[in-house]
C-alpha cells in the first residue's frame, strides 16, 4: 500500500483529539464513580464494584461516554432473578439517584450524568485468581444469567496488542466506534467490534490501511476494494462524508 500522506495522517490526528474524552468527562468519571462505590458499600448484598469496559480499555468516545461498571454481588443473588435484583438495586439507590433507569435491552440500571453516563451491571464472581470469572444477568433473557470471564483478560490483550501494533489499535477503535455511533450502526456490539479487530490484525501500516480493513470485516461497506484506489484527499472526503461526519477536519 501507498504510504499515507503527511495531510491525511494530520486529518486523522485531530479526528483523534477531537473525540477523545474531555477533560470534563474524565473528572466527572472520577468523582462519580467514588460517590457510586460510596453508595453501594452500604447495601448488604454488595462485595465489590469495578469499572470495566470501553473505559478500561481507552476506547471510549466523548459522544458516547458510557462507562460499564461491575457490581460484584454475594453468591446467594444468583439464586434470585436478575431483573428482581436489579429492581432491588434500583430501590436500594433511589434516595440517592432517583431518575435512575434500569434498561432491559442492556440488563443494567443506568445512571445519567452531566457529562457521562453509568451502566451498572449484577455480577456474581467465581472461581478464583486462577480462573476467575463473572455471571451476569443475559440480555435476551430478563430471568437468566451468563457466564462471562473476567473483563481483565480482554482488557489485558487488547493493551497488549496495541502495544505490539505501534499503539495504532486502540485509536483506530476509538475512530470505529465513533463511526458507528454516528451512523446508528447495531448489527455489532462494541465488545464483538474489539474481538474482530484482534484477530484482523497482524500489523497496521497506517490509520487508512486500518480503516479499510475494518470496514470490510464489519462488512458496512459493499464495495471496500474500491476505497484501494482512492487517493489520499478523496479518501479523506470519504471519511468526512460517509464515516465520521463534520467532526473529521476538511
């Protein structure tokens, strides 16, 4: 592939800064979360809480700041179904966070803030250090739970694998992420987006060759070998017009 031109790889740098967390955000996250722990270290059933997710991973977006939180519950709420468990944590909550939402689509309760939003997630854990993992509530079932191992591991390999591929991985989902919030793309979860990218991936040349590359595995492009022989500007146009909108520099 043709190496990218000084002016793209400018274009992709201030796409980059401009949807990046503020500085804002990041302080609300912080301050929140303290006073969410606070809150859920008084309730009986509550063990543990940690953030997980987009937000652990550097992957968040400042348009769409949704910040995944496990509540690590004892094991006897197991024995409970998870939307009555979320019903008890919403109770539980509500004389502090009274507008809270539990969403169902998301088997979580959402708290809205100024310039975040919290998904709080039931987690029973199991196992131990060896093999640790999780069951939380299953989405498409409101009375189930899901086994799912420890959010660290993925955490772990995709630091490691943008670390191994010049640090470009991790930006370049920043960039997919926010093309799919920005054209309501739903045929794939942030976390199957993430998946995909590992496994796509032995080297990236350059924020172009990786954007292409992932258009084609997430398959929202119909003709993605046509974007080979763009060049540079109207690759850029392409961005701008059909990916990422206004907020990509002209």
């Amino acid at each position: 592939m043709v190496e990218q031109s000084a002016e793209l790889s400018a274009q992709f740098e201030q796409f980059l800064q401009h949807i990046a967390l503020t500085e804002t955000q990041e302080a609300e996250i912080s301050d929140c979360f303290a006073a969410i722990r606070h809150q859920l270290k008084q309730l009986p059933y509550v063990t543990d809480c940690f953030i997980t997710g987009g937000y652990k991973k550097q992957t968040l977006i400042e348009s769409a700041c949704d910040v995944d939180l496990f509540v690590v519950m004892s094991s006897e709420q197991r024995d409970i179904v998870p939307h009555v468990v979320l019903n008890q944590l919403k109770h539980d909550l509500h004389h502090v966070w009274p507008d809270s939402v539990l969403r169902l689509d998301k088997m979580c309760m959402a708290l809205n803030f100024d310039h975040c939003r919290f998904e709080l997630v039931p987690a029973v854990m199991v196992g131990d250090h060896h093999e640790l993992g999780f069951y939380i509530p299953l989405a498409s079932n409101h009375n189930d739970w899901s086994y799912v191992g420890s959010p660290q591991i993925s955490e772990t390999q995709l630091i490691a694998a943008d670390a191994k591929l010049d640090g470009k991985l991790l930006p370049l989902l920043r960039m997919m992420k926010y093309c799919k919030h920005q054209n309501k793309i739903s045929n794939i979860s942030s976390y199957q987006m993430e998946q995909v990218a590992l496994e796509t991936f032995e080297f990236i040349r350059s924020y172009r060759e990786g954007v292409q590359e992932l258009l084609r595995v997430y398959g929202w492009v119909d003709s993605p070998y046509h974007l080979q022989s763009m060049a540079d500007s109207e690759f850029g146009e392409f961005c701008r017009n059909m990916l990422f909108g206004k907020a990509f520099p002209v």
